[in-house]
C-alpha cells in the first residue's frame, strides 16, 4: 500500500487550512481582544465549542450544513458545480470550524498583549486604525501567528472524527493519514498502521517541540540586558 | 500666533476635568499642579486620546472637537506630537526604524530641522541600529523626543519629558527644545511635576488645581503671586532671573553675568559669552540690607525695591523686590522684617550667595 498519497494529501488539507484560518481569525481575534460588547462572551464560548463537543455532534451538524441540500453546500453547487460533502475542499471547511479555537485564542492572547500605550504612540504619529493593525499589532504578534499556525496545522493533521463523517475515505481526495491508518488496521495490515502511526508520533513530537521552542525564544527575547551607558 | 482655545469636560471615576482656557501658544506653555490635578489628562484630551471628552478644541483654524455637532478629529489627524512620559519605542523596531516611522507618516505642518539634526542635537548617532529594549530609560526618552519632532508637528505636547534624562543630557536638550521652538517656531506644552523646570524653560505656565485651571499668565509673574499654595514649593525655592554671559575670570574660575546691566558672579564657566541665560536665586539664600554692605564674603549685591511683604503665620515672611524689570523672591524670619522696619516701596540691597545660583 501506498503511503504517499494520504500524507501529502493531509499536509495539503493541513496547510490551506491554516493559511485560510490565520486570516479569518485575525479579525475574530481582534474584535475579541479589544470588544468591551456583552456578545463577546458568548462569541468566546462558540469559537471555544470543538474543543469540548464530541467530533460526532461538529461531524453531524457539518454534514447537514454541506450537504447539497445545506446552506453553504447548496451554494457551493451552484457555483462550482461539485458537492461540498465527500470531498477536498468539504474537509478544508470542515477543519477550518473544527481548528478554529486553536488559530483564534493564542492570536486572542497575543493582540490583548500588545502594549495599548504603543497603539496611541502610533496614532500621535499619524497612523490610522489600520495602519496601526498592520505596521504595528501585527508585528508585535508574531509569536502568537506562530503559535495559531503550528496548533492550527498539527491539530488538523490530527483530525479523525469529522473527516470520517464528512468527507469518508477516498483516496486522493479524503483519505487522510488519520483514515488511512484506521482501515489499515480494519483490515489487518498492521504494517502499513505501524508505518503512518510513528510517522504522525514523531511529527507531533517535532511541533511540540517547535512550540515550546518558539515560546522560550521569545521569552528569552523579551528579557534582553539593559545597558546603560 | 496660534491659539488654542479649551472648553473640555472630563469624567474619570471621582476626577473631573473641568476647562475653559485660551491660551496664546507663544514659546513653551507649562503646565503645573500637584498629582492627580489632571495635567496629563488634559495633554490626552488635546491630542484626542480620551474619547470620553466632552466640549470644544480649536487650534488656531482647526476645530479638533466639537461634541455639540458630533465633530471629533481622531488623533493621528490631529497636526500634533505626543512625548509621554514613558518612551513608548516600538520594540519590534530598531531606533532608526521608530524614527523612519515618524518621517513616513510627517504632518509637515512646519519646516523642521533634518534627521542628522535631530539625530545629533540628541546625539542618537551611536543607538541608530539598537533595539528600545537594550536602551537605558534616559536613551529611550530621547529617541522618543526625536521620533516625535520628526513628524514636523503644527503642536508638541511633552509629559514630563525630561524626568528620565540625566543632568547632563538635560543641560544639551533644553537648549535644543529652546532653539527648535524658536527657530522652527514650534509651540510646546510642557507638564512637569518639577517647578524647577518649568521656571527656566516656560514662558507662560498653567496652573491646575482638581481638574480646573487655577491661573494662567506669564511665568515670572504666575511664580510671583504669594496666594497660590502650589506656587509655594516654587516660592521657596525662589525666582528666575534673565541674564547675559558677560565674561569667564579664569583666575578665579567665575562667571561675570549681567542681571539688568548689574554685575554678578556665579562659579565656574556657563554658557557663552553674550548668551542669554536663565538663573535660579533661592529665596532662602537672599539676604535683605537696608544700607549697602561692606566687609562682606557675599559678592552679589544688586539694589532692590520692595513690591510686596506677606507674613506667614508660622516664624517666616516673604517679599518680593525688584532689580529693574525683575522679581526676586526673599525668604526671612518676621523678627527680621519687623528689626529692620521693611515696608512696600523701600529700597533695598539684596545679597545673594553665588554659590545659591542654578545656571542653566
């Protein structure tokens, strides 16, 4: 059995699912950090859901919602003419809803992070609103955009649960390594499971190791010696 | 001359700022009062940082506020410059690069001096390629001052902008606050907790008192006026002078300077020869004679009349007197005041130790 095919084709979800979700948390995130609104709340509570709900409940509900007959998958058909379920782009939105909470709260953390007394330096000399988000709050997050991307990328790597309900198990086009490992051992080939199982065990240890890596750099960063002279 | 014109209501908890000013920006305007009278308050409200202020704001032509038709000029719109009273560096910049921030987004409002004359009046050439963070807080604070007179601002707001400076670099920068206010005709605001300052570097001063404008008028005669308790710390420690350098006495190691064309001395070399220059006189190292001395270590004695006494109820007076256009501030016991019979429009001498002079 060929390995290949499930791997690059859980990088591709992984990837495009994180390049997508950076961008769609940045301003969740934003409005989050800095909203004194009383929705907040409850807007925290929704993007924070996949981590407690079952994959079997986000799985169902997805399904119904891209589904031909669904909202977005309805739309998704009569603008491209494909179906959204069982297929790539039905695990990219998938992911995106199931990774949310991992790319929206370290970004969350990290704009509430960033020193407010900068952001009105910056407007007494002469930044807009968005000129400040960009040349400024951007920048003074790095850390966190890492952070969002690495959980982001690992924790849909990781996925099983909804891309089984979803998106089934076609080669090429859904068959993660999560799903290929799985019928591998449904089927009694415990070579091929061996093989993709200590391939996710030493990704998963690399991106924890990158983390915590990322983490203590920047925390040495930050703790630069002051001179005086 | 510009004028900014005040009418601004604040909420802060228990704080209200309450104020109505005009104020003629002419040289440096310094804000005075104790902590908590709303000094910095009232620098955010110019610059538009507290959107809970309510009234009006014009400067010169510009209206920046006007809460009775919803008008509020946001604060990067706003032609001024902010110096806090922390540096507020963008760490993820190097120096040169929050001053590179400054120049891309300049009001040119006002021609300014360039970036190598920023950048050596406050002598940054050798911090350019540093980060803030390995900057020590009087360093920063001058990268702060540059990056905000980059932005060739029509207003400079300053919050105590030289608590972190040492002395040394402090003796560089007020001249080149002067020089930049005079020559490129910039107008600053100055709040500063320390009377000192503001007594040699402001032309005019407000007085804040729990968020309301107590006084306002030129600082020589603000400084003069006996009935305002936060001038009391600057009464005690005294007046300012304008003086001329007139010439260095090697031998002795002495300055000559003259006060109204009056000779006075004070140790060591200040300034140049010709300039103009600010003293301090303590009152407390003024001495009163009612007939020329003689036989005296005082080397200072410049003839006076009395303009005002007031007794305090304690065992000390004060009185002002004036040497030609100038007020000078004497602290002394009532005993002595009434041994010498001194009274309002009596001409006197003053004694002033030369080593009691602050020049700067």
């Amino acid at each position: 059995m060929n390995d290949w095919p499930s791997l690059w084709l859980t990088a591709k979800l992984a990837a495009l699912t994180t390049v997508l979700l950076l961008f769609m948390a940045t301003p969740i995130a934003w409005w989050l950090a800095t909203t004194r609104s009383r929705w907040a709340t409850a807007l925290d509570a929704l993007v924070a859901m996949p981590l407690v709900l079952p994959p079997t409940v986000m799985g169902f509900y997805l399904l119904l919602f891209l589904s031909p007959q669904g909202a977005l998958g309805q739309w998704w058909l009569e603008l491209t003419g494909e179906q959204l379920t069982f297929s790539f782009m039905g695990l990219v939105v998938a992911s995106i809803f199931y990774s949310l909470p991992f790319a929206v709260q370290p970004l969350q953390a990290s704009f509430r992070g960033v020193d407010n007394q900068l952001l009105e330096a910056g407007a007494t000399l002469g930044a807009s609103p968005m000129d400040r988000f960009i040349h400024l709050v951007l920048p003074l997050s790095r850390r966190g955009y890492l952070t969002a991307g690495i959980l982001t990328f690992a924790h849909t790597v990781g996925e099983f649960g909804v891309v089984l309900m979803i998106g089934g198990n076609i080669p090429g086009e859904t068959r993660v390594v999560s799903i290929a490992i799985y019928e591998a051992v449904e089927t009694l080939n415990y070579g091929a499971a061996h093989r993709l199982s200590l391939v996710l065990i030493g990704f998963s240890f690399l991106v924890l190791a990158l983390t915590y890596g990322v983490n203590r750099y920047f925390s040495l960063l930050s703790r630069d010696p002051v001179s005086h002279d | 001359m510009t004028e900014l014109s005040i009418d601004i209501h604040l909420r802060k908890g228990e704080f209200v700022l309450a104020l109505q000013q005009n104020i003629q920006l002419q040289g440096i305007v310094g804000v005075y009062g104790h902590s908590g009278a709303g000094k910095s308050s009232l620098l955010r409200v110019i610059a538009g940082l507290e959107c809970n202020a309510s009234g009006t704001l014009t400067l010169g032509e510009q209206c920046w506020q006007a809460s009775s038709r919803h008008h509020f000029v946001p604060p990067h719109q706003r032609q001024l410059a902010y110096v806090f009273q922390e540096p507020r560096l963008f760490s993820h910049l190097t120096v040169m690069g929050n001053l590179h921030f400054a120049m891309k987004r300049v009001k040119a409002v006002t021609a300014m001096p360039s970036l190598t004359d920023i950048v050596d009046g406050l002598q940054l050439t050798p911090l350019l390629t540093r980060r803030p963070a390995t900057l020590s807080g009087g360093e920063q604070q001058r990268v702060a001052i540059a990056r905000a007179l980059l932005t060739a601002p029509a207003l400079l707001l300053m919050d105590e902008p030289l608590s972190a400076i040492d002395r040394q670099h402090k003796a560089e920068l007020i001249p080149l606050l002067r020089r930049i206010n005079e020559q490129f005709h910039l107008p600053i605001i100055m709040v500063s907790h320390s009377a000192d300052e503001l007594a040699v570097l402001s032309d005019q001063l407000l007085l804040l008192r729990k968020g309301q404008a107590v006084a306002f008028d030129n600082t020589p005669r603000l400084m003069s006026r006996l009935d305002l308790l936060e001038m009391s710390s600057l009464q005690e420690a005294g007046a300012v002078l304008d003086a001329q350098v007139d010439h260095f006495d090697d031998a002795f190691q002495l300055t000559r300077l003259l006060v109204e064309g009056i000779p006075l001395s004070v140790p060591g070399r200040v300034g140049n020869v010709g300039a103009r220059i600010k003293l301090r006189v303590h009152a407390r190292d003024v001495a009163v004679a009612t007939e020329k001395p003689r036989g005296l270590s005082i080397r200072n004695i410049l003839p006076a009349r009395i303009t005002m006494i007031e007794e305090g109820a304690d065992a000390h007076a004060q009185l002002l007197a004036t040497v030609g256009q100038q007020t000078i501030r004497v602290r002394l016991t009532r005993a002595s005041l009434s041994e010498l019979s001194l009274v309002v429009g009596q001409s006197v001498y003053l004694l002033i130790k030369a080593a009691s002079v602050d020049a700067y």
